[in-house]
C-alpha cells in the first residue's frame, strides 16, 4: 500500500518510550516511503480539535531518549465520551465524526495510536467507522492483555526500584518502617517488580488481597531483628473483604476513577497497630518522567518499525505485540478490554515468597 501521509498521536498517559516510537515510524516513513507525517497533538482531544502539525526529520532527531512526547496527550480527549463546556457546567458528547472529518480533511492514509487499552478501544470504534488505524501499546502499568510487555514498564520499575534503595538506608538509619506507594492502577506489576528487585520486605499488590494482620506480624517480627521494614504496595492494593483507594472521580474521563491514598492508609494503620514508627511515599507521576531504559528505547522503536511495516502492507486495525521475544500484529479486537493481570501461579509471586517477603496473605 502506498502510504503518503501518516497522521501519529499519542493518547492517554504519558510514559517514558512515546518518542522513540515516534521517531522509529517517522524517520522510515519519511526517507524511505517520502511520506508527510502529521503529528495530531494532545491525543484523542488534537483530533477532535483540528490540532496537528507537520513533523519535520529536525522533530525526530535526538528524541530516542527523551521522556514524555513531542506531540502532548491527554486522558480527557476520547472522542466518544467527549467533555465540552467549562468547569462546572461539562457535557458530554459524541464527537467521532469530528475525527472522521478531521482524518480525511488531513487526507490521510493511516493514523497511529500510540496508547493503552483507553486507547486502543477507541482507536477499533474509528476503525469500525472506516479509519486505517494501527495501535502501538504503552502503558507503565503493563496491564495489557494482548502483548507480553509494554514499553514504559521497565523504565517505571527502574524508578520505583532505586526509590527502594534509597528508601531502604533511611529506613535502617532511623529504625522505621516506609511504605511506598506505586501506580500501576488494577495491576501489581510495578509494585512487584520493583519490590522484589529493591528487596522490599512486604509488597501488596491488587491481585492477593492483604490481611492486615499478616502486616503488622512481619513489621513486628523484622523489628526485632533488622530494626526496619519496606512495604511497597500498589496503589490498586486493597485488604481482603475491603474496598480500593479512590483519590477522584472525574467524570471528563472515559474511566473517571484515579486510584491513591492506600499508602496512607497502611501506613498509619501499622503506626497505629504496632506503635512502630511509619513514614509513607507516594511515588506518583516520578514513575512516568524522566528517560526511557535502554529497554523501553528498543522496544518502541521495535514496536514502531513493525508498525510501519505492517501498515505498508496495508493491516489496519491491528496492534504491535511482544511475543515470545518477537514483535507482531494482532487484530485490535483481541487486544482491547482485557487486561493482565499477574497470574496466582507467577513466577514472581513465586520467587518473592521464597526469598521470604511478605505478599499480605
Ligand atoms: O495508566 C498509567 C497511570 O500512571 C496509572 O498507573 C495511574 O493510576 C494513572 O495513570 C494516573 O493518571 P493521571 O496521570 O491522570 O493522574
């Protein structure tokens, strides 16, 4: 297929890895398929607008390591759940036809979404309205489904981890108990990960619901011995029985619910209970800023050269997917509304166990 005019947005989140996918599809298309690329700005919510730009090969040039993305994005841009008005007097409307309008107005032959399962749903529902779309998958929470791993994850659990280390020597230092809260919304794979690398001494994930007992049992027992304790919990945790921390609700998104405060919680619940002394972390957006791993670096671009690739072949509505340490397509509509968790029998729960961390049940 001849595609002369790509159009690229990057939709909800930010995560460290959206310019090396940029730059992977835009550099090909332009010296090798002399294609004019658009950069829709600020996601979902450019397209709806009219706001685009032209990317020049300047744009691209030294972005492969640059965290957020050149193009902006927004979470409160889903065209079929698009909020219009001001502050407190919000509506909200269909306004996919917009896009539709914009997108052959734009005359283009493709348009790439690169985002997470918000994302991509919403990028199937353009297909299903004649749109060549194809779906590249971020998220640090690594929650989908579809593919083995996405971009952004590694670069988050590298943060969250050396968050650990440094927690852990004023920990030791002051005999206290941190706790450090992660995001990574209904999925433990931030919080397990980087727990099990910093070597935290109880890690609560969303998947094993806790027992608030088994908590303050293992703090009690490591003050005896290493006088310190690190709780790394995920910000979708909850105690058995119990419901999760919801920070806010905002009706402008197609998910209204931000998650927080767990953190808060656990910690001056062991204060509380144990009368040891507690501090808590809220890791927070720290996660999403700041460079992409060496990792993520490749994997974006890997992600980004098959889609291009794919898309010259002309497979639309598909998204690029790890698979056993080789990047594929998949049709959008196996990929979205599903997302992954980690399974009871993972090897990570496994090993965390074994080396005797306390997962709350
Ligand atoms: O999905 C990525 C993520 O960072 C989640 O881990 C977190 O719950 C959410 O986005 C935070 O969203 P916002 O940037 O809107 O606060």
């Amino acid at each position: 297929m001849k595609l002369k005019r790509i159009g690229i947005l990057t939709g909800g989140g930010d995560c460290p890895g959206l310019n090396a996918v940029i730059r992977s599809i835009a550099k090909p298309a332009m010296s090798y398929y002399n294609a004019t690329v658009i950069g829709i700005l600020d996601g979902y919510e450019g397209l709806v607008e009219g706001r685009h730009r032209e990317l020049t090969p300047s744009d691209v040039l030294g972005i492969i390591n640059q965290g957020g993305t050149i193009l902006g994005t927004s979470n409160k841009g889903d065209p079929f759940h698009f909020p219009m008005g001001e502050r407190n007097n919000i509506r909200i409307v269909d306004a996919s036809q917009q896009v539709v309008d914009h997108y052959r107005n734009l005359k283009l032959d493709a348009l790439v979404t690169i985002g997470g399962d918000g994302t991509q749903i919403i990028a199937h529902k353009l297909a299903e309205m004649g749109l060549n779309v194809m779906g590249v998958p971020k998220t640090i929470d690594n929650d989908l489904e579809a593919t083995e791993v996405t971009f952004g994850h590694d670069s988050a659990r590298a943060v969250a981890t050396e968050a650990i280390d440094r927690l852990q020597t004023t920990a030791s230092a002051h005999h206290r108990v941190m706790v450090m809260e992660t995001m990574g919304r209904y999925a433990g794979w931030i919080a397990l990960g980087s727990g099990l690398a910093g070597g935290a001494d109880i890690i609560l994930i969303p998947e094993i619901p806790f027992s608030w007992d088994a908590i303050f049992e293992a703090v009690l027992k490591r003050s005896k011995g290493a006088k310190f304790s690190i709780v790394c919990v995920a910000e979708g945790a909850k105690p058995s029985g119990g419901e999760v921390s919801v920070r806010e609700f905002d009706k402008k998104r197609t998910d209204p619910v931000r998650l927080g405060g767990i953190g808060e919680l656990v910690a001056k619940r062991i204060e509380d209970e144990t009368g040891l002394e507690t501090r808590v972390t809220v890791l927070g957006h720290v996660q999403r800023g700041g460079s992409p791993t060496p990792f993520d670096r490749i994997l974006a671009t890997r992600f980004g050269t098959v889609a291009l690739q794919a898309m010259s072949n002309g497979e639309f509505d598909v998204m690029t997917s790890l698979r056993q340490n080789t990047v594929i397509t998949v049709p959008l509509i196996d990929a979205i509304g599903r997302q992954r968790l980690i399974p009871p029998d993972s090897q990570l729960i496994f090993a965390a166990k074994a080396v005797g961390t306390c997962l709350g049940d």
